[in-house]
C-alpha cells in the first residue's frame, strides 16, 4: 500500500500562473488545501513564459492568466475547450518611489500631465501593459514619452524598479504592488481610463480530462469561485468575476 506521502504528491495540482495573480493564489490555494487535504503548488512566472510553457506540453494541471492568453491556449488546442473559469478581475494603479513627490491622477488629463511630467515611466509585459500603451498611442504622447518608457522584464515587478529609483512613475496591477516595499501606492487609474484585467483558469490538455486529477482541479476552481473566496480577493487588491 502506498505512503500517505506518495497518495499525496500524485493527489498534489500543479499549476502555473502569472504573477499579477500569485498573492492571491497562494491564499486560495492554502484554504482549499486544509479544507479538502488536497496539496496545490502553483508556480508563479511571467505570464509571457507561463503561456510558453503550456504551450511546449509541460505537465500541469491547471493553468491561471489573463482571459485573453487563457482563449488563445484554447484555441490552439493547449486547453480542454469550455473548461475557461474566470477568478478575478485586477485594475490597474499608480506607483513611485516612497518619500517622492505624489502626483495628481484623479482625471484622465491629470493622469496624462503626470505621465508627461515624468523622468520615466515603467509598465508591464502583461495585458495591463499593452493597455497602458494603446492608451499613450490614444493621447498622441506615444513618440514624445518613448525614449523615457521602460518595460519591466517577465516576472519582475514594476514596483521593485519603483522602489529602486530606476523609474519614477510606474504602473502595475494594484495586486502587485500591494506588498512592495519602498513605493506610495498613489491610487488606482480613474474609472475613464482604468484598465481591467479579467484573470481565468483553463485545463490544459495534457491533463486528461475526465480522469480524478480533473475533478480534483475542478473542486479547487469551485472554491475559487465561490462566495467564501470574495475576501481573500479584496484583500489582494482584486474583485470577483
């Protein structure tokens, strides 16, 4: 007979998911563990690498990133179409270093004057990124701000650039710069302008999908979804899907 040992790493979900949501995951993760007994290890990367990795076959059980990376691993036949659940939705906020000046962005004009003012300016790989981008491409500043732009690397938080005085102005999900240390948290985007992200789980396609590891990974979607998981969310910086 088996050790509880072995029975528990061949029950362990693992998964992978990209940072924005890694905070929260953990919490999540932690409360379905104790309730059911089932493990959960999901690993936390940049969600450029996390698709790629989907993507190249690697065992996992459940994959966790924005709604429009989940459709594409759908729709290139890398996860169980309809198995799509979506967890939170993340808003963007505003950053700069602790003890620096803090700018107005209570407008969306205020928030282009800040953008203007600054020696720089940093964003992230993720969705919100690439928002934050066709919205400087909107305001026509695209070219004027593009020599002061920094993109924060996969994985590496915007707030720790933030933190280290390398950018001035930085902007990420509210998620992420919850628990960095040496950043003002000015606030989040006005609602005009405020980017969401919408963050989903899917079944990749290595996992069979009818076999007891899929409804192991259902049962921890469900608790993720459920009611009793709102809180956790909104301590997260996050709200319900």
């Amino acid at each position: 007979m088996p050790s509880t040992d072995s029975t528990q790493s061949a029950m362990t979900i693992k998964g992978i998911s990209s940072m924005a949501t890694r905070q929260v995951l953990a919490e999540l993760t932690q409360a379905f563990a104790q309730q059911s007994g089932i493990p959960v290890d999901i690993e936390s990367v940049g969600g450029v690498d996390a698709a790629k990795r989907v993507q190249a076959g690697e065992a996992f059980d459940v994959v966790i990133l924005g709604s429009d990376a989940i459709d594409k691993l759908i729709a290139a036949g890398h996860a169980h179409a309809g198995s799509r659940v979506d967890l939170v939705r993340s808003g963007v906020a505003v950053a700069v270093r602790e003890g620096t000046a803090v700018p107005n962005i209570s407008s969306e004009e205020a928030v282009k004057q800040a953008v203007l003012a600054a020696s720089s300016i940093s964003y992230s790989t993720g969705p919100s990124g690439v928002a934050l981008a066709k919205l400087f491409e909107k305001w026509g500043i695209a070219q004027q701000i593009q020599s002061r732009m920094v993109q924060a690397p996969p994985g590496v938080p915007v707030g720790s650039l933030v933190a280290k005085g390398e950018v001035a102005l930085g902007f990420q999900q509210l998620s992420e710069l919850l628990n960095v240390p040496g950043i003002t948290i000015v606030g989040p985007l006005p609602d005009a302008i405020q980017i969401t992200t919408i963050f989903a789980a899917a079944l990749p396609t290595v996992l069979v999908k009818d076999s007891p590891q899929a409804a192991r990974v259902q049962a921890l979607l469900n608790h993720m979804v459920s009611p009793q998981a709102a809180e956790a969310k909104l301590r997260q910086g996050m709200t319900p899907a």
